[in-house]
C-alpha cells in the first residue's frame, strides 16, 4: 500500500510547519498558513484564528470568506467559549450541540455559530496566550484525540511565529505612524509659514482637507510638502 501510517502524516505535517514556519512571511500569510494546515489536519467546515490584542481577542483569519469581520470582531477574555479557552489556557472539544455550551455567545455575523461541533485550541508562546484557534463541523463530530493533539501541537508550533509576526507587524506600524508624525509637523509648519495661521489651525486645517479629499493625513501632508518644495524650486530659476 501507498498510504503512509497515521504516524508518518502526522510527522510530515510537523515537519513541513517547522520548515514553512522558518520563512519568516508577514502576519497574515502566516495566519492562513495556520488555517492550511489545521484543516488539513482536521477535517472541518470551518476554521478562525483569533490573536490576542491587549485584553481582547481579535479575529485575524478564516477558513471562510468573512470579509467584512475579519479584524474587526473582538471579544473579551472570558467571552464565550473562545474567552473561556484563552482565560484558562485549556483545550474545549464539543462534539454536538455546541451552541448550548452555558459558555458559548452567539456572534449574529457569523452563520458558523450554529455548528454542532466546535474545538477550541489556546496557542501559547512560551506560557503566554498569544491567541485561540477555532475549528468547527456542521454535523456532530467527535474529535479524536490525536486530532486534538495534533491541533494543540501546531498551536505550539505557530504561538511563537505569530508573536514574532505580529510584534513585526506593530514595528512596522509604529514605523510609519512616526514618519507620518514627522510629515504632518512639516506640513503644519509649512501653512503656519504660508497662510499666517496658529499651530492648532494649521493642523485642523490639515484634518478639514483629509475629511474632505477622503484622503490619510499623511497623504495630505505629502501633497503639501511636494506643492512648497515646487514652488520653492521654481523660484529659483
């Protein structure tokens, strides 16, 4: 026969998350690689991986498409049956009926909600909760234990690739709030030079034409940067 022993596959699946793991991709390509890999894991109708943010859980990725939720929904910790599994640290396998569980909520924008079944798997970095890893069936289910085990494994596996991602991610972030800081002072600067206005009517002047021409602030200042420095070039010639 071909077909490798329970064990191999679940070998070569390890082996291929520790590999693929180590390219160091941006958060969201890592996030859908976790979904890959526990739906192929485990068969399921659905599959979410919330990351935590501060004191809130934050939907960063689905099996399904969910456009419009996707790092939108949050839920506080001890919210449902998905707070529950992040407060406590502990795996939640419900074979059926799961929308009954005492600790479940129901998210009205979510239709996944009315599954039967639901595994819920924290994933950990190091002992700290970097976030949960849902997966649910439309039909009962009764997931088997090296499921769960293997689930709870790519849990640790992944919790230290996503924080690493996710601490990029902020770095990033945090990168261009500060060039954008450092464009909208040179901006403001520029209009208070230019049209005689004060520090604060400069930059709510700044806010008006972002409002207005729907664009970001730091689109707004870029434009007026490039507009003085044409004008300060032409005046030298």
């Amino acid at each position: 026969m071909d077909v490798n022993p329970p064990g191999d596959l679940d070998f070569d699946v390890l082996h291929e998350i520790g590999s693929r793991m180590a390219a160091a991709d941006p958060f969201h390509e890592v996030l859908a690689r976790v979904v890959d890999f526990a739906v192929g894991v485990v068969k399921c109708d659905s599959c979410f991986v919330y990351v935590l943010q501060g004191d809130e859980l934050v939907l960063r990725a689905s099996k399904n498409p969910h456009e419009d939720i996707v790092d939108r929904l949050r839920m506080q910790m001890g919210q449902g049956i998905t707070g529950w599994v992040a407060e406590h640290r502990e795996t939640v396998a419900v074979s059926q009926n799961a929308f009954q569980d005492p600790r479940f909520k129901v998210f009205n924008e979510l239709p996944e909600d009315r599954y039967e079944a639901f595994l819920s798997v924290p994933l950990l970095c190091r002992g700290r909760l970097v976030g949960v890893i849902n997966l649910q069936n439309r039909e009962r289910h009764t997931y088997k234990r090296r499921e769960i085990q293997l689930i709870s494994m790519i849990g640790f596996l992944v919790g230290a690739e996503m924080e690493m991602a996710r601490l990029e991610t902020e770095n990033s972030h945090l990168s261009e709030q500060l060039e954008t800081r450092k464009l909208v002072e040179r901006a403001k600067g520029i209009l208070q030079q230019e049209l005689g206005l004060t520090e604060e009517q400069a930059y709510l002047a700044l806010q008006r034409q972002s409002r207005q021409k729907r664009r970001s602030m730091k689109e707004v200042a870029d434009a007026i940067i490039l507009a003085n420095e044409l004008k300060r070039g032409s005046g030298t010639n």
